[in-house]
C-alpha cells in the first residue's frame, strides 16, 4: 500500500513496513502514536508523556534517545504478537530494529553513565526476524563493550546494577541470549561453553540458574541439550 494513503504508525501497525529510511516525520508520528496509545492510555504514565512533549527531538540528545528506547521497548512489549499476522510481526520488528539502530549510531554516552544498553532488544529483533548470525554479533558487541567499560570479571555486578537490586548483570544476560543463539544454530560446543560461563558466573553469587522473562525454565535444560547433542 502507498504510504500516502495512511500514516506511518498506520502503515507499520497493518504490515507494511518493510525496512526501508526512516525519516525524522515518520519517527515522530510512530513514537507519538506509542506514547499517546501505549504509554499514557494504558501505562497511564502522565509524568514520561509530558517530558516526551517537552523533550529536544534531535537524536544529538541523550534525553531524546532513552525517551526512543523506552518507547520502542514499549511498543515491543505490549504488540499482541500472538494474534498479529505473519506481515504484521515483521513489520513491527523492522521498524523496532531500524530505530534502535538509529539509536546506537548516536548514542554517544558510556553505559555505565547514562548511555542506552540497546544490545538486548536490537538482539532480540534479529533473532526473532531469524536472522541469528546477526544477533550473535550484536551480543557479542554489547559484551565487548560492557567489558571495556567495566573491567567485569566472572561473578561480578557492573555500573549501578547492585544498588538497584539487579540479579543477574547485563553482561550475564547476553552471554546466555548469545549461548541460546549458538544452540539454535547447532554450535553445541560454543553453546556449552557459553552457558557454563553464565552459570559459573551467576554461581559465585549462589545462583543455581538464570530464571528470567527470557528464559522461564532456566538455561539449565538448553545447556543439558547441548551437551547431549555435542557428544552425539
């Protein structure tokens, strides 16, 4: 469908989006749309929605790019993906990867100070999109770059995670998200060797498994899989 004859969050919300440039209008018609639908009519969260109003909309702004992700995030966590069609999901989930790309091209700021951890989500889109190569990579990057911005050993909390209750650090995270990568791909040794790192990790905490959203059952039974399909 032309996208004259509807506008932008119309377009992505139907399945008509297929990855191509955003422009700045279609930016703000579809996170406008998602802080007005999602954010204050249903989260009713009045206080983010007039700092979004206020906000510079310029991606030079650090404000202005967490505003972005949480919005993208929202819009990932409350699309009913179980009743969309197959259009729709994609559609969603390339414009969701499209703009946390942009985000990551102008984030500027440390993680630890301040600065969008867009790893998890960016990773998540790829890998639901099938495209779990590039999840790896954007994994492996946001490891990387927690690393060097922490000095994180086995076992460790980075930035303020501890102060705020975290159970597990992000860095933990996406190891296991890569390690679940690496299953689905059939590297089993790879997958053994990165789950157990997670596991070792969250252990010297006392730990037993990462039980999460992400992983409701644990890592546990994948890295058991693993192992059975590496010695096969």
């Amino acid at each position: 469908m032309p996208r004259l004859d509807i506008n932008f969050a119309e377009y992505v919300l139907s399945g008509y989006y297929n990855g191509e440039q955003l422009s700045s209008q279609d930016i703000n018609v579809m996170t406008e749309y998602i802080a007005q639908e999602v954010v204050l009519n249903i989260r009713n969260e009045w206080e983010f929605y007039s700092e979004w109003k206020s906000v510079s909309k310029s991606l030079d702004d650090g404000m202005y790019l967490s505003m972005l992700y949480y919005l993208v995030s929202t819009l990932l966590d409350f699309f009913n993906f179980e009743s969309a069609n197959d259009d729709q999901k994609r559609s969603v989930r390339l414009f969701s990867k499209k703009l946390l790309q942009l985000i990551a091209l102008h984030e500027k700021a440390s993680p630890l100070d301040g600065g969008v951890e867009y790893w998890t989500r960016l990773g998540d889109v790829e890998r639901d999109l099938g495209n779990k190569e590039s999840a790896i990579e954007v994994y492996n990057e946001g490891i990387n770059a927690l690393k060097r911005a922490s000095n994180w050993q086995p076992g460790q909390l980075i930035g303020r995670e501890e102060m705020f209750g975290a159970v597990y650090s992000m860095i933990e995270a996406l190891y296991a998200k890569r390690g679940r990568c690496e299953y689905e791909l059939g590297r089993f040794a790879q997958a053994v060797q990165t789950l157990e790192l997670v596991l070792n990790s969250i252990g010297m905490r006392g730990h037993n498994d990462m039980i999460n959203q992400p992983f409701p059952q644990g890592l546990r039974p994948i890295l058991a899989e693993a192992r059975r399909k590496n010695r096969v």
